[in-house]
C-alpha cells in the first residue's frame, strides 16, 4: 500500500528537481520559426515553464564605454515601452558593471536573488559564467546572453553568427583587394567571443591558401575615438595599407586615413551611420566599402526571446540573427543611412520577421543611465 504512495513521492521529487535545474530539453520546432532560427541544425530545443505576465527584466551589461552599448541601453528601454510590449514588463532593470567580470557575475547573482523573472546580458568572458549559469537554472530564471555571448547550450542566447560577418568581411575584401596586400585590421573589446569570432572568422578566409597578405593588427575597443588613434598610428607606422578590416569604430576609421592623406582603399567595417555616409559621399573617389551590423537592435530580440520563453513556448536554445549587409554600390540615403542622423547611430534596428522594429526618435528619446 505504501510503496506506490513513496513512489509517487519520489518521481515528484524528482520532477521538481528536473523542474528547478532549468529548460526542459525537447524536440522542435519551435514557435515562430522566421524570427527565433535555430543557430545550425544541430541546435537543440528549450521549454521552459510558463509563468504569467508581466515579468520582472533586468539587463546585465558589462562595458558601457561605446556608442554600441549606449545605443544598445537606449534600445532596451525604447522597446518596453512599445504598446505591444508594455503588457508584459511589470520592471525593468539595467545596470552596466563595465570590463570586471566578477562584477558583471554578481549582479546577475543579485537579479536571481531579487526574484527577477528573466536576465538579459553581454557577457564580459564567454566561458566564466557556469557556476551562475546553474544559479540561474536552478532558480527558474531565464538567462539570455545576446552579442557575447556565452560558450554554453544550457542556456538560451541570441546573435548573429559572428565568425561568418568575418568570413563575409574577408571575402568582400580578398575580391576588391586581391590574393595579397598589406592588411589593416581593427579589432574589438579584446576578451569578447565577438572580437574573437570575427577575428577568427576573418583570419580563415584571409590565411587560406592561395593568399598572401600582411595583416597589422591594432585594437579599436569598438569604438571611434580609439579606433581613429589606433588607425592613425598604424599609418604612421607601416605606411599604406590596400585594405582595411574594422569591426566597429569604423567612421574613426576613415577619418583617420582621410586626416593622414591616405589614398582611399576598400575598407569592410560595421553599420555605423557616419561610416555609411562616408562611404556614400566618397564612393567616386575611391572609398569602396562593405558594411555588415551587429545591431544595438539584438537586445530586443533577446528581450522577445525572454518573453517567449517565459511563456512556456519551445525555442531554440541558440537563436540566429540574419546579418544585415550593405555592400558598394548599394548605399542609399534614409534607406540605409541617415543624413539627418548622427555618425554615432547604428543603422539597422528593424528585424521584420519578429515584428520588431524600434524608430531612430524612439531609441534617441531615452537614457543609457542605469535604472
């Protein structure tokens, strides 16, 4: 008589455990399948259990020190306040730890332990976050690291696929340069899986066989006035490059070949507003560009996401952003860039399949302050 009782007993318990230790693993696919692509085909399938609106958000940034991350910030901050958005945000909280990554760790630690429903973040390391990680699961929070992400499928995460923007770059410039040259390349956040991929990504096609570059690297940090510093030393340096890869930072860029007489050469950089003009403005000279986002807009997907998520639908654990590109001849004024914008603003925030699509004057409108 009381051996089924314990029985049951027993599988409840081991129901909660499974429960408590984080998304159920099942088979796709999943809901909405044009916005929430799986990453390959080998990605596999989350469930997580559903829990009513609204939801208790909070985002994690780590460095805040770039016009990606501001634009990033005000992003977030635009999208819950759109009217399909609103009903399902009961608080949202941001706070931006900077380079630190025991830091950045422990404000997700105090999110779990607040009781928040969903964590967004930009990890600061891609493979220090497993003991949180499990914190997270454990607590039924929904962790979505977006941009750098994290080197783990126990969690949910959102990007674009960041070593093909680099094969992508390299492949743009091995055909307007050549099979060899001397080759600027401007990196990233060093410690990022952003700068890492991309840098890898690029590497591959550049280093294959068949090519002979010299490839100058210098760090950019993502950001303009560096990336100009670096850019100009680089030159003063090593003299004339035939190409140039940026992965952000890349009007800096530019500026600092036009302020150091540098002939105009095909240069593979982001989708910051100013360098799109540059390219337009100067594409008869020479200034051949290709221009590839990682748009401040992927918040608001790992912010859909969450959602999704929080309310029991099956996701991909790995969800794949298609990466907007632009590439000379084709760059066109309040298409896709703005003349009336400032150089700083990132030019891709509409993604269509995911019915996501957050205005210049909404993002511009807010703060990048923590709340």
């Amino acid at each position: 008589m009381f051996r089924p009782i314990a029985l049951s007993m027993a599988l409840l318990g081991v129901a909660a455990t499974a429960s408590a230790a984080g998304p159920e693993v099942v088979n796709g696919p999943g809901v909405m399948p044009e916005c929430f692509a799986p990453y390959s085909s080998d990605t596999q399938y989350f469930r997580f259990e559903k829990k009513e609106p609204p939801y208790r958000i909070a985002l994690a940034n780590g460095f805040v020190g770039n016009t990606w991350r501001i634009q990033m910030i005000k992003t977030l901050k635009a999208y819950a306040e759109q009217d399909d958005v609103k009903p399902f945000i009961k608080e949202l909280k941001v706070v931006s730890t900077g380079t630190d990554v025991a830091a950045q760790v422990a404000a997700i630690d105090n999110f779990i332990n607040a009781g928040y429903d969903a964590i967004l973040t930009i990890a600061v390391n891609p493979t220090a976050f497993t003991p949180v990680i499990k914190r997270a699961n454990r607590a039924g929070v929904v962790l979505v690291p977006f941009d750098n992400v994290l080197d783990s499928d126990k969690i949910l995460q959102v990007n674009e696929d960041q070593s093909e923007m680099g094969r992508i770059m390299a492949r743009w410039l091995t055909k307007n340069v050549g099979s060899s040259g001397k080759i600027l390349e401007v990196r990233g956040l060093p410690g990022n899986s952003v700068d890492r991929d991309r840098h890898q990504g690029f590497r591959e096609i550049m280093e294959a066989s068949g090519n002979d570059f010299d490839i100058i690297e210098v760090v950019g940090n993502w950001d303009d006035g560096t990336a100009q510093k670096v850019v100009a030393d680089a030159v003063a340096v090593h003299g004339q490059f035939d190409g140039m890869y940026v992965q952000g930072g890349s009007t800096g860029s530019v500026r600092a070949l036009m302020d150091a007489g540098h002939p105009f050469i095909p240069i593979a950089g982001e989708a910051e507003n100013g360098f799109r003009k540059l390219c337009a403005e100067h594409a008869d000279e020479g200034l051949l560009c290709s221009s590839a986002g990682q748009s401040p807009g992927l918040v608001a997907i790992a912010a859909k996401t969450a959602i999704t998520a929080l309310q029991g639908e099956v996701l991909p654990q790995y969800v794949s952003v298609p990466i907007p590109l632009v590439e000379h001849p084709d760059f066109q004024a309040d298409v896709n860039y703005f003349p009336e914008l400032g150089d700083n603003f990132f030019t891709p925030n509409e993604f269509p399949p995911c019915g996501v699509n957050i205005t210049a004057t909404e993002i511009m409108a807010k703060s990048e302050q923590d709340q």
